[in-house]
C-alpha cells in the first residue's frame, strides 16, 4: 500500500486530472467485466479442492481454461464496448485496450487458491510483492522517460503478467498436481458458483459506475477528482480490516454456543468500525484540503469537495464487510444478490440525479447514499435480514454495547 501510494501519487501528478481520470474510466470497465471472467470460481475452488483432493488437478486445470474463455471473451466484450460509446475517441479506445490484456492474464490468479489450500499463503503473498513492484518500476520507468498515458494503461497488465509468471513458477517448483481439463468438473464447478456472477456483478456495477457514468456525463477530469478523492479515502482501510479479521473468528465460534455473546460481539465489531471511521472522516473534513493539495498538487484541490462527501462512505461500506461474520454464521448468503442488485439501480438512478447537478461530489454522495441503503435500509426488507440490521442501528447508537 505504502509503494502503491507514493508510485499513485507520482504517476497522478505527472498524467493530471484528465489522464488520470481516464486510466480509473478504463479501470472501472475492467472492474465490470472482472466479475463474469471469474466465473465465481474462486468462491468455491479451495472447498472443491479439500473435498476432493485427489483431482485437484483436474480442478485447477478445469477453472483454468474455464476463466481463459471468459476472460477473453470479457476482453473483447470490453473492447467493443468502449468503441462503440468512445468510437470518436482512439485514445480511450487504446487506453482500454491495453488494460483489457490484464483480464487474461489474471486468469493464473486461481492458481493462488491451490496454495491457500495447501496453506501456503506466503508463497502467493511474495507473488503479489513481486508483481507490485514490477508494476511500480515500470511506472517509475515510464515517469522518467516522459511516456504518454498509454504506456500507464498497460501497467495494469504488467502487475498481472508478473504475477502470472511468478504463481506458475512456484506452482512447478512446489510439485503442483499435472494440470487437466474434465468436463464434468467443469459443469460441477459452474453449478457451484453461477450464483456468486451475479452478485459479484452486482457489487462491480454499484462501486464502479460512477467512474463510467461521469466519464460519459461529464468527462475524465471529473474521475480524476473522484478517484483521487476515493484513493485518499482508502489509504487507512487496512486498519479497519485488521480489526474484522481480528474478530471474525471470534464470531463465528460464539455462533454456536452464545447467542447472546454472538450478538454482543457483532455490536461491538459495528461500533468499532462505525465511529473509528468517523473519527477518520472528521479529520479529513478539517485537513483534506491541505492533505490533497499537499499530496497531488493544486491541480486536484477541486477534489477536496468530493473527498468530505464521499469519506462518510468507508463507515458504512466496511459496516458492510464486518457483516460477512454475521451472515456465514447464519447462512444468509442468499440474501446478498437481491440487495446488491437492489443497490446497483438505486446507484445508477442516483448517478443520473447528482452528477449533472454536483459532478464528481454528486456521484460520491450517490455512493454514500448507496451504500448506506445496502448496509441498513435494503436488509430491513428481508424478513431474515431484519435482526442484523437491528444490531447495526444497536451499535451505531451503542445501545447495550459495552
């Protein structure tokens, strides 16, 4: 995160808002496709593998050329898309493009669940350092020899590439089962995880049409601000995460022999992440202008107004993430693609309000207005989704917290 930052910020001075703005347009597209080209696979490949582990070849090789279909066919769905919306564009078209050659590449990102369950995490976790720094000396390369922003669009595909490379590497050197296909394995792994598409689409299109629907309404160099804005709002959020999976665990043992204990525990999680970040939005409210200025330069201080809207989100985003102990424990999964589908129109209906009336700040308060409905208000119409939302307003006003 740290590398991620510094490279970031260097490449988001040296593009400008308008380039920027366009590498994240073309990212929000890649985002769109990402869900269909994983297939939902990788929701339930490691459980296939611990249930039958002696085909984990036939497994991994079956996932493997599965997500090679649809993550080219998602490339050039991509593609086609971008020219027909941008045909008077070619640099759009190009900037695309180029990031689109990530989607096949990413494919060899489903070799990391084969480590996961042989519990070597660490080996795809040197995978991902390596991959993160190529990306950042490519960008530093580009920076330095003063390339345009086309060469940035493919820094995305270099991070995947060197990834891919890396993963195979180990995957042969730690004596991985011979690749196969089987077509049977195959269907079984579709039939288990063509549930997971839709609301892993779902989830894309509310998070990522923002960026698109600007671009379109307005132009790049309102997602520029936008991003930035978003960018500067998710440097903290590992801490946030730290503590969820800090108490995950703890949750799920609860579940099942305290019921009380259970609900405590999630109240407590909700009020942690609930007013930490409010804690974190406040100071941005006071410092963020000063922060971006300082940070991206004078050229991106128009964010600064879409950064004390659009920081209100985290709260509720990650009351959303720290709900996933809750809904393991009571096998509520299925509830999540109607209310993120319920989220991805509310979205769009709000995008199309606010972003011609405030621009950047309007599509970051559709998100918080979103997001706030997807974490409380689209449960409360589900009858079995009712006592977790309960527990949130609970926590959030710390009634029977401590």
């Amino acid at each position: 995160m740290i590398l991620s930052l510094i490279v970031g910020v260097l490449s988001a001075r040296y593009l400008g808002p308008d380039n920027y703005g366009l590498l994240h347009y073309g990212t929000a597209w890649i985002t769109f496709f990402c869900a269909f080209s994983n297939l939902g696979i990788n929701s339930v490949i490691v459980k296939d593998f611990f249930d039958y582990p002696e085909e984990q070849g036939k497994t991994l090789g079956s996932a493997i050329l599965l997500r090679f279909i649809s993550s080219s066919l998602s490339a050039v769905i991509v593609i086609g898309c971008v020219f027909l919306i941008n045909g008077n564009e070619p640099l759009t078209i190009a900037v695309v493009s180029l990031q689109s050659v990530g989607l096949i590449f990413n494919i060899f990102e489903i070799i990391n669940y084969w480590f996961q369950s042989q519990y070597k995490s660490k080996i795809t976790s040197i995978a991902m350092v390596i991959a993160y720094i190529s990306s950042s000396v490519y960008k530093i390369v580009l920076l330095s020899l003063d390339k345009d922003v086309r060469w940035f669009a493919f820094a995305t595909s270099v991070d995947h590439i060197a990834m891919a490379l890396v993963l195979w590497f180990a995957y042969k050197k730690y004596n991985g089962p011979r690749l196969r296909f089987s077509l049977q394995k195959a269907k079984t792994l579709l039939q288990s995880s063509y549930h997971y598409i839709l609301s892993s689409t779902m989830v894309a299109i509310y998070t990522q049409t923002d960026k698109v629907m600007l671009k379109e309404m307005l132009d790049e160099v309102e997602v520029g601000y936008y991003s930035v804005a978003s960018g500067v709002c998710s440097m903290w959020v590992f801490v946030l995460a730290a503590i969820i999976d800090s108490m995950y665990p703890t949750i799920l043992k609860l579940h099942s022999v305290d019921s009380d204990g259970f609900k405590k525990k999630n109240k407590q999680l909700y009020a942690i992440v609930f007013y930490v970040s409010c804690v974190v939005s406040v100071l941005f409210l006071l410092f963020g202008d000063f922060g971006i200025k300082l940070i991206y330069g004078e050229a991106y201080s128009p964010a600064s107004s879409t950064l004390k809207i659009v920081t209100w989100y985290t709260a509720f985003s990650y009351l959303g993430v720290a709900r996933n102990a809750w809904i393991v424990s009571e096998g509520k999964q299925k509830y999540l693609k109607y209310m993120y589908c319920g989220a991805a129109i509310i979205n769009v209906v709000l995008n199309l309000i606010f972003i011609p009336l405030m621009g950047a700040s309007g599509a970051a308060l559709a998100s918080l207005i979103t997001q706030i409905f997807t974490s409380i208000l689209l449960p409360m119409c589900f009858k079995e989704m009712r006592p977790n939302a309960k527990l949130m307003i609970d926590a959030i006003l710390l009634k029977s917290v401590f």
